[in-house]
C-alpha cells in the first residue's frame, strides 16, 4: 500500500483526533475529513498504525488511565477523566487489555518502591538492560562477551 | 567500544516482535520479561548475529511525543540496508505494508520508507555504487 503525502498527513491528523477523551469525532467524520471512504479509512489506518481507530481510541485512553491510577487518582475519577460513563464498561475493559481490575493495578503500582516505580512505568532508553532477572543475565552477557568480531555468514 | 545494540522505540511490544520476524524477517533473540515489559531483541538473518535490535517498550511520554512527532513529519527513525529495494519493496506491499515512500534514486542509494505498524518509518535502502 503506497499513501501519498497528503493522505499520510491526514492520518496522522486523524490519529491525533482520535485522543480527544471527551468528544472523539467518529470514524465516519474522521474518514470525510481524510477524504476517503469510512472503509478504507480504517484499512489504511490499520495498516499504518497498526490497529484500527477504534482500538487506537482505547489505547490512548487506557495509557492515560493508568498514568493517573499510578498516581494516586481513584478509580472513579480515573474513569470519568478518560472519557469512560460507566464504570463497569472502564473496569471490565482495563481488566481485559491488562490482565487486572484497575484498582489491583493502582494497588500494585502505589506500594512499589519510587525508584522501582519508573523502571515499570516509563522506562528509560535501553534501561531494562540493567533489570534482566538474575537467571537470564548469563544468556545476555555471554553474547557479549563471546561474540567478538566474527561475522555469522 | 562497539556497537553492539542499537534500539527502536515501539508502541506494542507483541506486535512489534510479529511485525520484525514476521513481516520483515529477522530473527528473535531475546524475549525476556522485566517488570511490566519485556526486553526484546532481534537480529538479522543477513547479517552478524551479535549486532542486535532491541524494541523497545515507548511508555515513556518523552519517548512517545518524540515517536509521534517524528512520524507525523516523515522522518525515518532507523534504516536497513537491503540487497534488491524493488524486490522488497514488492515483497513487502504484497503482505499488506505501508509505504510512504516508493524506491526512488537518491545520491547513492535507492530508498523507499515505510510504516512498521508500531509507530515509526523505516528507511530502505540500496546502495547503488
């Protein structure tokens, strides 16, 4: 699939719609503004961003739900300042894309250490390599220390 | 000194390991769990076993306004060097890739880019000299 730049460009800018919490236009409004069909729009989305809007829509609002969980905002207010009405719908879907109810997670992540707190959150740019469990660093060091200059063909 | 890891920012870790095996070919490496991520590495079929990809997890907001910003203005954030652009090229926009950019001469290369589903461009490229 080849997207000129125009077309490109309005992607991304549909991208950047889609994190309005509050009033996410819709799919529909989104592809009219692209210029292309309600179908395609979704096709080209996917195949750039890799996921289709609605899915991208979540995404974006359950990254921002577990940045403020990690701060300390209850699950409630949580839930209304992503977008969410019902807290059930916020609940069940936040257990189902990560595996625990939200506030297991804002349990988890509150009673971690501050400075274990950042390695599981944000980590930095290639930070996680000083974090490997201790029974892997082996495997990791070794093909360090053994790989040496030799070409593998 | 040496180089031995350089490292991508990806938005999902999964997809992204599907996408670099997958669809572009290359090999895992690594796929260990730290924490809430993983560290994942890959290497290349054509090339040294030793020189390693990571992909890494972009949950930091930094990371994610630079990814974002980046691939909104066209820019490339890693390049891979390929012995036939056009055959890949096809190969690649038969499995469904996002290209923003056809294999085009330029300078001493011919380069296309494309989309690698996990919020960055990557530059193909060919050297024609």
């Amino acid at each position: 699939m080849f997207l000129r730049h125009e077309g490109f460009r309005r992607l991304c800018s549909a991208r950047d719609a889609l994190k309005d919490y509050y009033d996410p236009p819709s799919i529909a409004e989104l592809a009219r503004e692209v210029g292309i069909s309600p179908y395609h729009f979704i096709r080209q989305f996917e195949a750039v961003f890799g996921i289709t809007p609605h899915q991208y829509r979540i995404r974006v609002r359950l990254d921002r739900a577990r940045t403020l969980l990690a701060t300390g905002y209850s699950v409630t207010r949580v839930c209304m300042e992503v977008g969410f009405t019902s807290l059930g719908s916020f609940s069940a879907l936040f257990s189902r894309r990560g595996g625990e109810p939200p506030s297991n997670y804002r349990r988890r992540v509150l009673r971690l250490p501050p400075d274990r707190r950042d390695l599981h959150l944000t980590p930095g740019c290639l930070s996680l390599l000083g974090h490997l469990p201790a029974a892997t660093r082996h495997e990791v060091g070794r093909n360090f220390e053994e790989a040496g200059d030799r070409p593998r063909v | 000194m040496r180089i031995k890891l350089t490292s991508l920012i990806v938005d999902d870790q999964d997809r992204a390991l599907r996408f670099y095996t997958e669809v572009l070919g290359f090999r895992k490496k690594h796929d260990i769990p730290v924490g809430e991520f993983r560290w994942i590495t890959v290497t290349s079929p054509e090339g040294r076993d030793d020189l390693e990809l990571v992909l890494e997890p972009n949950a930091n907001p930094a990371g994610k306004a630079f990814q974002e910003a980046m691939f909104s203005q066209g820019i490339p954030l890693a390049a891979f060097e390929v012995a036939d652009i056009a055959r890949e090229y096809a190969r690649l926009d038969a499995a469904g890739v996002a290209f923003t950019r056809k294999p085009t001469p330029t300078g001493p290369v011919v380069l296309a880019v494309m989309a690698d589903t996990c919020g960055n461009l990557i530059q193909l490229y060919q050297p024609t000299e």
